[in-house]
C-alpha cells in the first residue's frame, strides 16, 4: 500500500506555497463553477482539500499500479501487430486504473468533463506516475496535447475531442520526421485541402513518435504548397478511428521502453486544422513544447525521486567492514548532495510551474474578456519569467536526473548494475529526458536569450530584496550576492565577444544563473520550513563550487581559445 | 425497458488485521483497535463491485451500503461513496453494541425489512471475527435464497426475476441459479473494487451522518448538507428499524466469550491429500521424519 503523495512531504510542502491562491483563484475564475457542477469548489480551502484527496487517489494508483507493473512493462514493451501498437499488459493496465479512477482531463476545464485543476496539480501528478514508471508518463503527460487544443482550437473541436480525453482516450504529438528533429521547420508531412471531401487530408511520415497509435494526434503538417520554412506549417487534430494512419515499426530503445516510439505513415488521413494556417510552428508547437517540457522537468524530478530513495534505503540496509555504507563519508555524501539536488530540481520546478500556470490563466481570461492594465502588466511578467524558466528547468532537472541515476547505481554498486534491482532501468530511463523535447545544448539556446537580457539577474535581485532565509543562515545568503555578482561580471565578459563567444560560454552562464536560483530557492523554503536548513546550505556549497568553476574557465579564456576547439572540425573519422 | 434494481451492500468497519504489528494484542488478550487503523473489510470492497456491476447494468439502479458500527463507521460509507455508491446507513445505537453474528444480523434484517431491497450483496466474512455467518444468518431471518462464494454474477434476467451466479468452491466453480430478492455473498477471488473515483471524492467529501455534523458544529458544513441532500447519510436508531431490544446487542448473543489465548500459528501452507497409498506412505514419512510422530 504505498502512496506516492503521502509518502513525500517535499511533494506536498510545494502545493502549499502562497502563490497558490493566486493560482487557483484565476483558474477557478471567481469559483464560477460551484452552482453548475456538484464536484466543483466553492472557496479555496475547499479547491485545496479537492486537490489533496485527488493527489492522493493518484498516490496510491502510482505506488500500487503503477510502480509495481513497471518491471514487467519493461521487460515487455509494446508491439505492433497489424498495423497497430498492443501496449505491454502492465501499460494497459495502469491506463484503466487510471480511467476508472477518473483522472484523465485533469487540468481541462468542467464543461469537457474535465476536473479543472491548477497545472501545479498536473505536474504533481506527472512527477508522481514517473516516480513509478518513466515511461508510463508519457502517456499520462501527454494530456498536454488536450491542453493545446484548449487553448488554440475552436470550440467545435474542443466539444468533440476533449471530452474524449476526459473520458479516457490518449494523445499523442505528431511532430518529428525522418529529416525534422530538432530542426522542425524542415517538416514536410503534407496537408491539402479536398474539396470533394470537405477535409484536410493528411500524407507522409512521421517518426519517433510517442504513444503514436493514441487516439487523438496532434499533427504539424504544411499545409501551404511550395513553402520551405516555418509559415508553411499548420496543425491539425486526427482522429484515430478514421484508420488512415498506419504503424509501421516500433524503435528498440534503451530505456523507457513501456512507452511507444512509432514510426507513422498517414495515407489521406482526414484531419481538422487547428486554429489558423501557418501558425502550427510558430505559434501552437512552442506552447506544446513548453508544456511538454515542464512534463520532462516532472519526469526527471520523478525519477530522481526513486533513484534517491533506491540509494538511501540500500545505503541503510547494505553493511562492509562491520557496518552500514552510509556511514562512509563517501557515501552520506554523495547521498547528502543528491538529496539537495532532488530537493533543490524539484523547488525549480514548481517555480516554474507556477510562473507558467499564472500566464496561461491569464491567457484563458483574456479570451473572455479585455485584461484591466495591471493584469495585462503581471501577464506579461510572467510569461517572461516562464520563457526563461522553463528551459533552465529542463536542463537542469534532466541533467540532475542523469546524475542521480547515476550515483544511485554506484551507492548499489555491482548489485546496481543487476536487473535484480530497479536502479538499472531507472539508469537507462533517464538518459532519455536530457535528449528529447529539446536537448540541453537546444535549452541553453532557449535560455542564454534571459541571460544576455537580463531576466535572470533581476530574478534574482528580486529574491535578494525580498530576502527569505533563516537568521542563521545569512552568511549563506551573502554568498549568494557575491555568486550573483560574479555572474553578472561573466555575462558582461562574455557579451563583449561576439555571438560565437557567446554560444561558446551559454552553458556555463545559464547553469551559474540556475545554481544560485536553486540556492535562493531552497533558502527561502528552509526559512519556512526545518526541514530544508541542511539542503539549502549543502546545495550552497554545490552552488559556489560550480559558479567558482565556470568563472575560472570564462577569465582563463580568449578569443583565440575557440579556435582550439574548432580543431576538430577539421578532424576526419577515417583518418585518425 | 427492465426495471432498476435497489441493491443493498452490508459492510462492516474492521480493525486491519492483515498487517499486525507487535502492539495489535493487548495483554488481557484483547485486540488492541487503537493500535490498529479501521478499514473497509476487504471482501465487502468485493461485495460492492458486484453491486457497481449490477448498478451499470440496469440503468436507474441504486446502491445503498448498510453498516452496523459506532459513528466513525460513516468513514467507510463515504468511502463507498467515493467508489461508486448512491448513499449510506448507518445503523448505530448503544443497544447494538456487543453484538454477535446472530445479534447483528437480526439488527440488519431489521433495517432491511425497512428498505426492502431487490438483491443483498455482502463479503463472505469480516477479517476480525472470521465467521462468515452473517450474511446467511440475514437471509435466514428475511426467508430469502442465499448463494455464497459468490465471485461474478453472471446474468441477470430481463424481468429480474432470476439471477445466474459463478460460485468459487473449493474444487472448482459452480453455476446456479436464484430467483429475487435474495442475498449474496461475494468471495475475496472476485474482481477487486474499483477505485475512489476523483469526482465523486470531491462531490461527497462533505457527506455526513446527523450525528457527525453535531459532532463537527460547523456552519459551512451545515449548510451544505442542509441544501445538497445527496450528502446525507442516514443514521438508525434501535427504535427507527422497529427491533426488539431483546434481540440486539449483548443481550440478543448467545455467544459469550470464555475465554482468549494468543496461538503461535505454525502450519506453512495447507496440503491436500489423497486416500492413495503412495500419499499415505509419504504422509508417514514426513511425519517420522519431523518427530511428530514416533
């Protein structure tokens, strides 16, 4: 009987965080519901309670289901049998816990049969099920999907299709191609309008595709002939049930291998566009791509969880010269800092969470009705800050993960390296999560704009003035300035170079920037909470060490120094 | 069209004995319920799957789950509300107190003859006493056909007038069939209960029985239960069923405890044999083998 909410006080201390009422009074929008729907809320403690009791139901699907199939879903993976994927017994299994505890359409508003609650909940829950199992997140996560349609599509499309997700059925976004990775303007799956049909009509392949064979897909096509470039993509919605799609393989893949990553190809396949030609790239994929990575920020802090746990319990259990590791400094250390890291991804987290979710209300609200100044003003702000911290998060919850993952299998040792222990698959889960939706290297693209402009740094004069932190940890504190201002003497190095310059040192600049962010974060918890005083001055230490290192390596280097690196673009696999 | 079924679940509150603890006995002897959480007996959670199933079977139908208990018992109520349930009973009155299988099921029967149910779905036996009398003992007092074990029921006929059932034997399975009204009892190998269904936890999570919301003295609460009806549980009194006293509680039980000793319980598994010789001789050896015998 395990519960994944109850179990994690860390979880349940981020629902508490004061923002919240701000949070759910706008997406409860003046609690407008609560005469229409009898499971709707009328004041916030009553949306808080709902939203505790809803965690919890999910908690225990997530310990009990969840978790205890996904050895066996990766053992089996899904296959494709005539054209279409059979998920692993263990996957279906835990889609019907799901359904038949009511939880899908859980951030979708009530006249779609959904339970309307804050994204924070959403990704509660993301990081919950991935806790249990990676892969199975995707699925859950990718409720996303209905998310975007929320937002963008007409309200005919919304009456047929989110009610569906509601009710149960999966998603999936159909974006990847063959020759269109990472670089999405290069799709070509084609879409053309059939007069005779009265529809779009869908044709090509697309690959790599999550959860592929869902029910409702969100497709990017072009739609405009003869285009190249980004203004000739659309989106549209296919439905499943009109069979025109077909599965054509699954990959093997290293780990989440419950998940399904299919190859696709649509054969006049009747879609629906969404909201207006040419915005699919532009406009409709970066909102599903943040979405989608705040779930991948969900999934890493998720598995970071269990890696921790695996580690801290084996560490307990597990004696050498006459007595438990953990009693080795090499151990409680490394233990000590994957707790700050767990403790401080997860404070990242949330912040951006709430960043996005106050935008996106706000967005929703502004559809209903013209924002007074000081709304569109705090809109505006907001969507700022969850620009620039949704990739920073990303990157760092997902290279955390790695680490943690990591670590968790040297603390096991050889008993990690065995399929014996679950260490193993959560070691090959989270390679994944610093590579798809957008590799690190492409965040710190996303990222280093907020650095260069500044975002971060008034960010964190921000948490300076407000300056939340227990009286005995000043000194902690201070050096938090001292970091701040070191970075700022980085940015202002590096922004004298060129653009070239600039690239070369983006990691190092947005990570600095996300050190001390984390660090603030954790302070500001631990003056509100015990329990974070020992994170917040270990992740300091962390903090001071990494910024230390990237300011060495920033006023130890010149221009000329790229050029070393440039070297190996002459170099040639077959020459060596 | 069929007419909707009014299905009756008995449950009962239980101390959770599966997992016991060192503290779970006192050391009178006596079971310790402080030290152990009350929980909804599991295979009434069993029970009231079937229930759901013939609930979604016949459109309109109601659920109604009927409890002997103290008033924390109502928590059980509202977790079968969460799952599905339309509302609950609670039967609850000192008189009741100390009840044994007979005393308990003459108070139920009692409240049943008041609701009048078409079919009476209840677990085959609560894990703290293990008896598995009540549910035959209520459909003995209500002059109805019983069928135990049940684990699905498989069909129920268009007019209501007979139900077929699979039932889990100790040598395999048997199909039978009853007409209405009647009582079932359900065995643990049948599908578990659904889950607490999100909706419906956050529309009677404010279900309470009178004597909670007294208990809580909470406007808001009094309120909401005042104008939403559907958050009302029923409570019954000894005197709203009509019983007599002489039939309830200690008083009503011919079952007087003597006396408790704690068992070491050694067996490993149970082990069936045949009247074979070679089962016998290997019995025989075994038993040598071990010094049991010999």
């Amino acid at each position: 009987m395990a519960n994944f909410f109850l179990d994690n006080k860390d979880l349940q201390y981020q629902l508490s965080h004061p923002l919240m009422r701000k949070i759910v009074e706008l997406k409860e929008k003046g609690f407008e519901d609560k005469d229409k729907y009898d499971y709707a809320p009328a004041d916030f403690e009553d949306a808080m309670d709902s939203y505790r009791r809803v965690l919890e139901i999910m908690g225990g699907i997530c310990g009990d289901v969840i978790a205890v199939n996904a050895e066996g879903v990766d053992h089996e993976g899904p296959k494709v049998e005539n054209d279409r994927v059979i998920y692993a017994p263990g996957t279906q299994q835990n889609i019907d816990a799901i359904v038949k505890a009511g939880l899908m359409g859980i951030t979708l508003p009530r006249k779609y049969e959904g339970l309307n609650f804050p994204l924070v909940a959403f990704v509660m829950t993301n990081e919950m099920v991935a806790r249990g199992d990676m892969g199975f997140e995707n699925i859950w996560g990718l409720q996303d999907c209905a998310e975007t349609l929320n937002e963008f599509a007409s309200e005919e499309i919304k009456q047929e299709y989110l009610t569906r997700v509601s009710q149960g059925e999966t998603c999936a976004m159909d974006l990847t191609e063959p020759d269109a990775g990472s670089d999405l303007q290069s799709v070509m799956l084609k879409a053309h309008w059939d007069e005779e049909k009265q529809t779009w009509l869908l044709n090509g392949v697309k690959r790599f595709i999550t959860n592929g064979d869902g029910e409702i897909s969100l497709v990017l096509a072009r739609s405009e002939e003869g285009t190249k470039d980004a203004r000739g993509l659309s989106m549209f919605v296919y439905d499943k049930r009109s069979g025109a799609t077909k599965v054509r393989r699954i990959e093997n893949k290293m780990g989440i291998k419950g998940s399904p990553t299919c190859e696709l190809v649509f054969t006049n396949a009747p879609a629906k566009l969404v909201g207006d030609r040419k915005m699919g790239l532009i406009k409709y994929v970066m909102s599903l791509m943040n979405a989608a990575r705040l779930g991948i920020g969900a999934q890493a802090v998720g598995l970071s969880e269990a890696a921790y746990r695996e580690a801290l319990k084996y560490a307990h259990e597990r004696e050498q010269f006459g007595k438990p590791i953990i009693e080795f400094p090499a151990v409680f250390e490394m233990l000590s800092n994957m707790k700050a890291k767990l403790q401080g991804s997860r404070a990242l987290l949330y912040e951006t969470t709430r960043f996005v979710e106050i935008y996106k209300d706000y967005t929703h609200w502004s559809h209903d009705r013209k924002l007074e100044p000081a709304e569109r003003a705090e809109m505006k702000e907001y969507n700022k800050l969850a620009d620039a911290f949704t990739p920073l998060q990303k990157l760092i919850t997902s290279e955390y993960c790695n680490q943690m993952a990591y670590d968790a299998m040297q603390i096991l040792g050889g008993s990690g390296y065995m399929k014996d222990y679950p260490v193993e698959r959560l070691y090959r889960d989270a390679r994944i999560t610093n590579i798809y939706e957008g590799t690190s290297q492409l965040q710190v693209v996303a990222a280093i704009r907020h650095v260069t402009t500044g975002t971060y740094a008034a960010k964190l004069k921000q948490y300076e003035d407000e300056a939340l932190y227990p009286a005995d940890l000043e000194s902690v504190f201070k050096q938090m300035v001292e970091l701040r201002e070191d970075y700022e003497a980085c940015v202002e190095r590096v922004t004298a170079g060129d653009a070239e310059q600039i690239d070369f040192h983006a990691r190092r600049l947005v990570e600095m920037a996300g050190h001390i962010i984390i660090t603030h974060l954790l302070l500001r918890q631990a003056a509100d909470a015990e329990d974070y005083r020992t994170s917040a001055q270990v992740y300091a230490k962390i903090a001071v060490a990494k910024c230390k290192e990237a300011k060495t390596y920033i006023f130890n280097s010149c221009c000329g120094d790229i050029d070393l690196f440039k070297a190996v673009i002459n170099e040639n696999v077959e020459n060596l | 069209m069929s007419k909707p079924l009014k299905i009756v679940v008995l449950a009962k509150q239980v101390p959770d004995t599966r997992n016991v603890g060192k503290d779970a006995m006192k050391a009178d002897g006596t079971v310790n319920r402080a030290a152990l959480p009350a929980i909804f007996n599991p295979e009434d959670l069993n029970a009231l799957e079937q229930a759901l199933i013939l609930k979604d079977m016949r459109e309109g139908s109601t659920v109604q789950v009927l409890t002997m208990g103290p008033p924390r018992a109502a928590d059980i109520l509202r977790d079968a509300m969460f799952r599905g349930a339309d509302g609950g009973i609670l039967l609850t009155d000192r008189k009741f107190a100390g009840a044994d299988t007979l005393a308990t099921s003459y108070a139920l029967s009692r409240a049943l003859v008041k609701i009048q149910p078409d079919i009476i779905v209840a677990g085959r036996q609560a894990i703290d006493g293990d008896t598995a009398q009540v549910g035959p003992q209520v459909a003995e007092k209500l002059g109805i056909p019983q069928v135990t074990y049940a684990e699905e029921i498989v069909s129920l006929s268009d007019d209501n007038k007979e139900i077929i059932i699979k039932r889990r034997l100790d040598h395999g399975i048997e199909i039978v069939s009853s007409p209405l009204p009647l009582v079932v009892t359900v065995n643990g190998s049948a599908p578990e209960c659904r889950p607490q269904h999100a909706k419906r936890v956050m529309k009677y999570k404010n279900a309470r029985t009178p004597s909670e919301l007294q208990e809580a003295d909470n406007d808001y609460l009094n309120s909401l239960c005042a104008c939403k009806e559907y958050l009302n549980i029923q409570e019954w009194s000894v005197a709203d069923v009509d019983a007599d006293d002489n039939q309830l509680g200690l008083a009503g039980s011919p079952t007087k405890v003597k006396q408790i000793e704690n068992v070491v319980f050694q067996a490993k598994e149970a082990k069936r044999l045949t009247a074979a010789d070679a089962d016998i001789n290997e019995l025989m050896v075994e038993l040598i083998a071990s010094h049991t015998l010999g």
